[in-house]
C-alpha cells in the first residue's frame, strides 16, 4: 500500500485551495465540514463504488480527507506501543505532506484509508486533485511542512467542560458507557491532548471556541458562549465585526425584534490578543428562540462575507436541523464556512490575474 500511496498521476492546470481544520475527536467536526462544502454545493458522499468505510467526502468543488488515514500504526499497532492516536509516532507526517503537496499540485494520489470499524489500515483509494481541499483531523497543523501548504488554518476549540458534557450526552446515550468509563477515556487522553494537539491553535487564522455559559449557572453544557477569534493582518480574508470595525461591543438583542426566552442572548466584539498576536473576537452567549429571526443580528453584522443581505440567515435555516443551529456554534461555524469562500475566491482571482 505504501509504494502504491506514493504514486502520482494526472496534472491539472489551476492549482488546489487547501484548507486544515484542526481539533479533537467529538468536537464537531464532522458538522463543520457539512456546513462548510454546503456552501459550495451539493452533499458530500463518500467515493461512490470504493470503500464502504472511507472517511473522504465528495462534492461539487470540495475534498475532505481525514487525517486519521496517515495513522502509521493501526490499532493494534498503538497498543503493542503503548501510543494513543493522539501521538506524533502513530503518524506517518511524511506521506501525509508528499500527498497534501501533490493534490495542490493538482496531481492524484493513491491514499490509505484507516477503517474506524476494524481499526486496521484498508488498501488506498485514489483521489483525484480538488478546487477546494480539505483535510481534517488532529494534526493538520503539526509538521511545518504540512502546515506550509495550508491557505487557511481553523481551530475547534472545545473546553473541557463542554467536551466532558458532550461525551457524556453522546456516550451514555448512544453507545451505554458509563460517567466513570468516560471520565477515564478523558483522562487518558488528555496528556497527549494537550502536548500534540492544543498547541496548534496558536498557527490558526480563526479559533472557534465553545465555553460554558456567563449567563446561567449551567453544568450541562445546554446553553454556549462562542467566540470566533480571526487573526488580524491576513491578505486572504477580512474579519467580520459587530457594528463598528475596531470598537469593543456588548450588545443584548432580546426585544421587540428577537425572541429570547431565559437566559437569553448576549453579543459581544473587540479587539484581542492571542498568543501575542493581533486579533478580533466575535462572541455569542445564549441561543435563538426562532432561527429566521437571526436576519436582525445578521443585519448588524459586517465583514461577513456573505454574497447577499440574508445569506447567513439562509444557511442557517437549511441546516437547522443540525447540532448547534440555535446556538453561536452554527452561527461561527457558518460564518467561517463563508470565509473559506472568500479565501478560494481570493486565491483564484490572484492566478488568474498572475496567468
């Protein structure tokens, strides 16, 4: 497989946007991408004819590979080494950078497939060059090398409070795990967390960050505060705000215009720093009563990217039934799904100018 992994074949003119969104497992990735390629059309559906189990998405002009495929050791690979998935060894950093350089070549490429059902690595799967890629995982910022080949870098943000009440909704609700069971799988995560994976944030040009909430005391996770922190100073997009670029904003809609009930809605906005550097930071406490009356708060929005007065609105509403669609999550997640866009434009405008 490995060879076969290694052979490149047909070039197509226009090279490949890539896009890296990092973060953990359970975080919400999965509903990001979904989000995301939607707003280039179509549904994303995995290699029609190939493997039942791969983890590629197709649609119309979007590439998504999970990373989880560069995996070196499979599962019972891990546990003879006594490495979790999380670990740089359990990674094969050089395949992943010879093929994420390849497909922005506009070349294919022969790629592994890790199975999630049988935890072994299956035979490759050929992918062919993309308009958009975008690889997804735990370690898309990790190798430089990698990371140099990124346009855009986003970062899933989830604190610990929240993945725990998260883990718990999913795990005892769907798959019969114990409080303790979880509470154990947490733990031994965690080292490697927070020595391989967090750090990557710091690279990111826009964090989305889910805390708990301000305006309730709440241990269940149901109510979010979300902040959309974007790097300041990037010449492939431009940072969205809150009423007036620059200012810092605490603003409390709930009114005539925008039903709340308890605990309601806060926004907020200003300028930051992370990790000593220049940013702005979107923030939204709370969740939507009515998600067609978020039109009010996309009103006040600038910088949005968005193609039409509603658009945000829009996508909102047709992916309403999604994880996070009456919280800040959708509204962020969305927000940064249009910022991809304008990125891609970006990038393709400058070569056809450059051709």
């Amino acid at each position: 497989v490995r060879a076969a992994a290694r052979r490149t074949v047909a070039v197509k003119a226009e090279k490949t946007v890539v896009i890296g969104l990092a973060a953990d497992s359970g975080c919400g990735k999965s509903t990001f991408m979904r989000r995301m390629t939607g707003i280039f059309g179509g549904s994303p559906k995995p290699p029609a004819g190939g493997n039942p189990d791969s983890n590629t998405l197709l649609s119309d002009m979007t590439t998504v590979i999970c990373l989880d495929d560069y995996h070196s050791l499979d599962r019972n690979g891990r546990k003879e080494k006594n490495v979790t998935a999380l670990a740089p060894e359990a990674q094969n950093f050089d395949l992943m950078y010879e093929q994420v350089k390849a497909l922005k070549e506009g070349k294919s490429v022969d790629k592994p497939i890790y199975n999630h059902v049988t935890g072994l690595l299956d035979p490759a799967e050929t992918i062919e060059a993309p308009k958009i890629l975008v690889i997804e995982g735990l370690h898309p910022f990790y190798d430089q090398r990698v990371q140099d080949l990124l346009d855009f870098k986003i970062y899933l943000d989830i604190s610990d409070e929240i993945k725990f009440a998260w883990k718990i909704q999913r795990d005892m609700a769907e798959r019969g795990h114990s409080i303790e069971s979880i509470k154990a799988s947490i733990e031994a995560r965690k080292p490697d967390f927070d020595a391989y994976i967090d750090p990557q944030k710091k690279d990111a040009d826009v964090v989305i960050e889910v805390l708990p909430t301000q305006l309730v005391p709440d241990e269940e996770g149901k109510y979010l505060r979300v902040r959309m922190i974007q790097k300041e100073g990037s010449k492939m997009f431009d940072p969205a705000y809150l009423f007036d670029e620059g200012s810092t904003i605490n603003w409390i809609p709930c009114g005539r215009k925008l039903t709340c009930s308890f605990p309601g809605i806060k926004l907020a906005y200003g300028p930051d720093t992370y990790f000593g550097k220049e940013v702005s930071v979107l923030e939204m406490d709370g969740q939507f009563d009515k998600l067609e009356e978020l039109i009010y708060v996309e009103s006040h929005l600038s910088g949005t990217s968005a193609k039409f007065y509603g658009e945000i609105t829009q996508q909102m509403l047709k992916n309403s039934n999604f994880p996070g669609s009456n919280n800040g999550t959708g509204l962020f997640q969305t927000l940064v799904g249009l910022k991809v866009r304008e990125v891609y434009e970006r990038i393709t405008a400058t070569e056809k100018v450059a051709a």
